[in-house]
C-alpha cells in the first residue's frame, strides 16, 4: 500500500490503513513524544493522545507537504499543551544538582549513542527541555517558540541559554556543538 492509498484509507476510516500508518509511523513519532516527555509513561500517554487527534484530524491534511512533518506538529502542539498544563518552565534546577558522571573527552557527543544524548537532554528541567528540543531538534525560532508556548521571547532565549549551561555541565565540559547554536 502506498502512503497516498494509506492517507485515502485512513481519510475513510479504513482500520487497515490505519493499520498501515501505525505500524509505518509509530517508532518514529514515539521517539519524539520521548523527547517531550519526562518518562516512558507519559511519552506513551503523549503518543495515544497523539494518535488519536492524528486520526481525527486526517481529514484536513491536504498532501501538499510531508506526513510525517504533519503528525509531529501535533505530537509537539500537545506536548506543548500538556506542558503548558503543569506550569513547569518557572522552576529551573541548578546544574550542580544532577548526577550524571562528568565526561571529558572532546567529541563526547560525537561518540554518545542516540539513547545516551537523550538521557543527558531528559536531565534538564522541563522548560528548558522544551525550548531545547523546539530550538535545536525542531528548528523553531525563539518567536515562534514563544508564541506557542504563551512566553516571551526573551524567556524562550532564557530557557535555551539555561539547557545550554546545564548541558555543558552535564557534559563536562564547553562542548563546541553547543556553543554553535
């Protein structure tokens, strides 16, 4: 089946190409609800939600752009909306306070797995995880981070700065990606 015969299935209602776009897109989009999440459970709340509003709102997908691209938008308005929820980006935890081991090799990044970065950015406070993952991961710009996530600007940039500092905390050392950005 193709990704335009499972789009005109699932537009239907057909629980085979439903089906299809599950089993195609489900990994991908439950590493992103990871990313938005403080643990495994609430990534799985995030991606059932996800799914759903996913499903419902298949109907206004218009495929002129990408599919996936699509879904993560909703993945990230309601992580976004959740977030929003529990009010966390006021609270922010000193670096001191985390206890990851202290690296110092000059490429850690390059040689950390993908499961070993994601466990160093889930160590940040959760606004700042936030703005993290819309800056860098999602390519948002601090306007827009702000205006989805209801802050100012200024506060987006705060929180970026904050991840940044802990990171490299975290890390060990100034990492030269980090300061690129």
């Amino acid at each position: 089946m193709s990704i335009e015969e499972i789009i005109r299935g699932c537009k239907k209602n057909d629980s085979i190409a439903q089906e299809a776009l599950f089993k195609l897109y489900s990994k991908k989009l439950m590493t992103v609800c990871l990313r938005y999440s403080s643990c495994r459970e609430d990534a799985e709340d995030l991606f059932q939600e996800s799914m759903i509003k996913i499903f419902q709102s298949l109907h206004s997908f218009e495929e002129k752009g990408s599919l996936e691209g699509w879904m993560r938008r909703i993945i990230t308005n309601n992580a976004i909306k959740e977030f929003r929820k529990r009010k966390y980006l006021s609270s922010l935890s000193e670096p001191e306070s985390f206890n990851l081991p202290v690296f110092s090799d000059d490429n850690i990044i390059e040689k950390m797995s993908g499961e070993e970065l994601m466990t160093v950015i889930h160590r940040l406070p959760e606004g700042s995880r936030m703005v993290f993952n819309l800056f860098v991961i999602e390519g948002y710009s601090h306007k827009e981070i702000s205006e989805m996530m209801q802050i100012s600007e200024g506060t987006s940039k705060s929180q970026f700065f904050n991840a940044k500092k802990i990171l490299k905390t975290l890390l060990g050392k100034k990492v030269d990606q980090l300061q690129q950005i």
